[in-house]
C-alpha cells in the first residue's frame, strides 16, 4: 500500500507517464528508468503511445497552472524529459547535445582540456613523477601497490562503509533503523550502484570480480552510501513522509535533471566527511575528476564519428587507464542512450564543489543540498536565496 495518496491530477499524471515509459524501456532494453521509487503505487496503466503523447500534452498544461514555487519548477524542468525518453523508448534517440540539455538541463560542451592537463599535473605531484609520458605507468604502479586482494575486498568495504557511516551522522540525525546492505556481485559490467528501497534502507552492489584499490574502495563507500545516494535517498524520504514534497517526486528518473545534482553530490562525498586530507585521498578524488572528464570528451569524439582507434588512444592518455579499461570506457560512450549521463558527473560535481567550497563548514550547505528532490535549476535557486 502506498503511505501517502495520489491525491491530485498531475501527480497521477506524471506517474502514469514515468511507469509507462519505465514498462516500455524494460520491455525493450531491459532497463529501468525508474530506479527509485520511495512510494510505489498501482495506477491504471496508459494503454497505447498515443496515450503517453495525450498524458504529457496534460502534464504540460497542469505544470503551467501551478502557483509559483518549487513543485511547478520541479515539474516543468522535467515534462522536456518525459518527452524526450518517449521518443527516446520508441528509439528516436536525439543527438548527443540535445541530451544532454533537455534531459539533464546541462550546457553541451566538452570537458575543458586545459583543465584536464592541470588534473594530470597536480596527479605528477603527488606520485613524484618527472616526465608526462610515464604518468600513466607510475599511476598502475600506484593502484598495484594498493590493491586489495580479491577474497579481501568485502570484508574491506564493509569497513568503510562502517567509518563512512560514523561519519556521516556526525552530519546528518539519520533514522536509528536506517542500514546498507552490502552485495556481492559477479560477471556484471558495472562496478557498482545504491539499490534504495524504503524505510531507509539499500542494498549496495559491488562488483567483486573487478580489480580494487583501497582507496577506490573508501570512494565507493562515500559515493552509493554514506553520505552519497543513500544518505541522499535517505533524507528525501524522510522529507517525503514529513514535509513538504510533491508526491509525483517520490519517482527518480534514470534520465532527468535531478541527475546531475545526485551524482555530484556522490562525487563530492569524500569531501564531506573530511576524506580528502590523505595523498591517496586526494589522488582518487583526482583520478575520478579526470576519468569523468575524459568520458565526456569520449561521448564529443563518437559524436563527431572519430575513429576508434583515435577514441582508444584519448582514452588511455587523457583518463590514464591501460586498454581493457579504454576498451570499456569506449563502450560507454559509443552506447547512443546512456553516453551523455557522464556529463551528470562532470558538470554535477563542478556545480557542487565550487558551492561547497564557498560554504565549507556551514550547516546551511547540508539542509540545502539533501532532503528535497532538487533539480539542477531548484537548488541553484535554493542556493541564492541564502
């Protein structure tokens, strides 16, 4: 049973819509877009495509005679979304650009390669290395040193979920009965994710047959729990259940303008909890700004149809990572659906980092950031009005 009712039009709308096109996209490519949903309900289902275009023609309409606030800023930052994962299930995949600023309302330009040079720079100071050609063999060298052997990756991570948990309640008042439960996976080609359910609960999913660091295993700690997409999904529940949040927001789209927020604030979560202070701290914090940037690049050459070959060489100079991990990265951003998430995470995190960095040490930061279903327009907004 659903805990709270839908209880008006447009909430029934815009979860009619995003239930329909989540059956189509699992149907049709065995994903879901509707990942998180704090308060699954059962809706009379849209019988036909011509039904979503009706409903969103409707959804429109409705967003448009909210009264002003953040429920119709929510709404109509997110009715271009809908309306392009219709078109995008029925396999009219618009252009990269087009993704990345209706879905993710992002400006569609490519990673600033001066700004990767400097990543790489200040990532020679740390490991001491002299000339930019051996950068990346002294990096391999350095995730060698500190790889954690595979029987021992579990129990490892359970450590740090554990230190990334006391953590984070020295930021936030979590629910006492709030828990991660970790899982191992095998044979997957993701290294992992935040599977949230309710009640303040999630499962956290680790790919065990991957090769891992030590370090990389503190990022994902930080980044699928404490205090990224669970604390996250934690808190909005609450806020769900007690205060002042659209109903129609308890759904999170897979592609939508809340993404950048969620993923730059996971990419910023070592920071909030003070990991950043260690060399090896700071190295992952580097290497994920660096990785994420180079995707981005990747998503911009296969774009502009460059060749494989060139793609594979970019991937390995500019993200500093061997073959396979060029391989994979390549992959990615050859995939027409999904490649222009990763700008989430490059434009997310610049957004969030450059507002933490201003307000470093004021409460304030948290209660903006966490608890509402911000898109990328409502907390810039938020944020001003502090």
């Amino acid at each position: 049973m659903p805990r709270r009712p839908v209880d008006d039009e447009t909430a029934r709308t815009f979860l009619r819509v995003a239930y329909a096109l989540d059956r189509k996209s699992r149907r049709k490519y065995g994903t879901r877009l509707t990942p998180w949903d704090l308060d699954p309900v059962r809706l009379p289902p849209l019988p036909s495509t011509e039904a979503v275009h009706d409903a969103l023609k409707r959804l429109e309409s409705l967003a448009r005679k909210e009264p002003p606030g953040f429920r119709r800023d929510w709404l109509r930052d997110h009715v271009p979304t809908l309306r392009t994962l219709a078109a995008m299930v029925s396999g009219r995949v618009p252009p990269l650009p087009k993704q990345v600023e209706v879905l993710y309302d992002l400006p569609a330009k490519p990673a600033d390669e001066e700004e990767l040079e400097e990543l790489r720079d200040e990532i020679r100071r740390i490991l001491h290395v002299p000339k930019a050609d051996e950068l990346l063999a002294a990096v391999e060298a350095w995730e060698d040193d500190h790889a954690v052997p595979r029987e021992a990756v579990p129990i490892t991570m359970s450590k740090y979920l554990r230190v990334a948990r006391r953590a984070s309640r020295r930021l936030f008042k979590l629910p006492p009965r709030e828990r991660v439960r970790l899982v191992s996976t095998h044979g997957r080609a993701t290294s992992g994710a935040c599977y949230y359910t309710r009640d303040y609960q999630s499962a956290v999913k680790l790919n065990t047959d991957l090769p891992w660091t030590g370090p990389a295993l503190r990022d994902m700690a930080a980044h699928e729990a404490y205090p990224g997409h669970h604390v996250h999904q934690a808190t909005r529940e609450w806020e769900y259940l007690h205060a002042d949040f659209p109903r129609e927001a308890a759904v999170s789209l897979a592609a939508c303008p809340m993404g950048p927020v969620e993923e730059g604030l996971a990419e910023n979560a070592m920071l909030f909890i003070g990991w950043d202070r260690s060399p090896e701290d700071r190295l992952t914090l580097l290497l994920n700004r660096l990785r994420w940037g180079t995707e981005v690049n990747l998503a911009w050459m296969v774009h502009r149809e460059e060749p494989r070959r060139e793609l594979l060489r970019y991937a390995m100079h500019s993200g500093l990572v061997d073959w396979a991990k060029a391989l994979r990265d390549v992959r990615y951003a050859a995939n027409r659906m999904w490649a222009s998430y990763a700008f989430c995470y490059w434009h997310g995190t610049a957004m969030i980092r450059r507002r933490y960095e201003r307000m470093r040490g004021d409460p304030a930061f948290y209660d903006v950031l966490y608890w509402k279903p911000h898109t990328v327009r409502t907390l810039e907004k938020a944020f001003r009005r502090l």
